[in-house]
C-alpha cells in the first residue's frame, strides 16, 4: 500500500488487498504457457479487475475510483479542482476550477440537511443537473463536463464538486460502485446516490457519509 492511502477507509483499502491476485513466484514457464499468462493479464486489465492504475489526477489516487481524503489534498496544497466542459451548442471546450473546501462543504451541508429525506436515492437535482453557461458563446445551461470513455481516467471530484455526477451513465457510476465496494445494482437514482456518498466519504472519511 502506497503511504498516500493512510487518509482512506481501512476497510475498502483491507478489501482492494484481498481481491488483489495473489503474488506467485514466477516458474521458469514454456513460451506457450508464458504466452497464456499474458493473454490472462491482458483479458482480466478490460474486465477492469486490477485495481491499481496510473493515478488520473493529482487528486486521484492509483486505485480506481478513488480520490484522495480532504487532509490529504489540503497538506499537499492542493485547493483548487479543474475539470474540461464542452458547450453543447457552439462545441467550444474550456476549462472550470473549483474551491475544493467550498464546494465540499456546499456539498456536505445539502447532504446533512436531506440525507434523512432521500431514501437512498438521488434528488432531481443530482439526477437533471443543471448546465453551466458557455463563456465562448454566452449561452445559459447549455454546457456539460467532459467524460471520458476510458472509465479509469473519469474525473471523479470535478464531477462531485459541481454536482455534475448525474451527467454519467448508469454504467459509468455503476464502475464507480464496483470499484469501491458498494452495491451496484438498481435504478440510476440509487447508484447515483451511492456514487455521491461514496465521494464524501473518501474524501472526509470521518464524515456522516454513511449510505
Ligand atoms: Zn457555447
């Protein structure tokens, strides 16, 4: 375990150990068998199973899914959370930065103050986000985060910090689900919810951000 992950839930970094492969002294293999490992390795990588990948951001951690804690961030002088958006209507890209302490708190405080209310599941705001304006054009609502189809490389904390996580698939947030042992079946409000606690909880692992 690298020392970054001191700030993270022992028990999700306790359950990645365990469903890690296990390490076994590599034999001196014929060329076929040899072969057949790396075929092996190579088919379960696209299942998404190695939990351990080249950290994204400076804010993610090298396990997928995984942002790094709030004190983490903070001592390492990391404030501010970009992320690319695209303009649905003239297609420009640019870039939106975050205050990472206020936006988290915005965030913790509409989840204390609803929490109860929410059933474990999303409100519509979290599912129909609302648009940023396009600084390019200067049309209202009408821009949308940039999400990338490689899953490992989503930008998990941008897409929290403007609440803009509702912009994924049921897919994408299914993977984020799967990656940080939480149940991941059911509708898109249920795994969204899980999806933005799960979040919270990484990064304020001491937090009320239980499911
Ligand atoms: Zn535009």
């Amino acid at each position: 375990m690298e020392e970054d992950n001191k700030g993270l839930d022992l028990s999700l970094s306790l359950s990645s150990e365990l469903s890690s492969p296990p390490q076994q002294p590599p034999p001196p293999p014929p060329p076929f068998a040899a072969a057949q490992q790396i075929v092996r390795r190579r088919s379960k990588a696209s299942e998404g199973k190695d939990p351990h990948v080249p950290a994204a951001f400076v804010w993610a951690t090298t396990h997928r899914a995984k942002v790094h804690s709030l004190e983490y961030l903070i001592s390492n002088d990391i404030h501010k959370i970009t992320g690319d958006v695209e303009c649905k209507q003239c297609q420009g890209q640019f870039v939106v930065e975050y205050d990472l302490r206020t936006k988290f708190i915005e965030i913790g405080l509409f989840i204390c103050s609803k929490k109860n209310n929410m059933h474990q599941r999303a409100p519509k705001q979290w599912l129909n986000p609302q648009l940023l304006d396009c600084k390019i054009c200067q049309q209202k609502q009408c821009v949308k985060p940039v999400i990338l189809k490689e899953k490992k490389s989503i930008n998990w904390l941008f897409l929290l910090l403007g609440q803009m996580l509702g912009c994924c698939t049921l897919e994408q947030l299914k993977y984020f689900c799967e990656h940080t042992d939480n149940h991941r079946t059911g509708a898109k409000n249920r795994v969204l919810y899980l999806t933005y606690i799960g979040l919270c909880k990484q990064l304020d692992p001491m937090g009320p951000f239980d499911p």
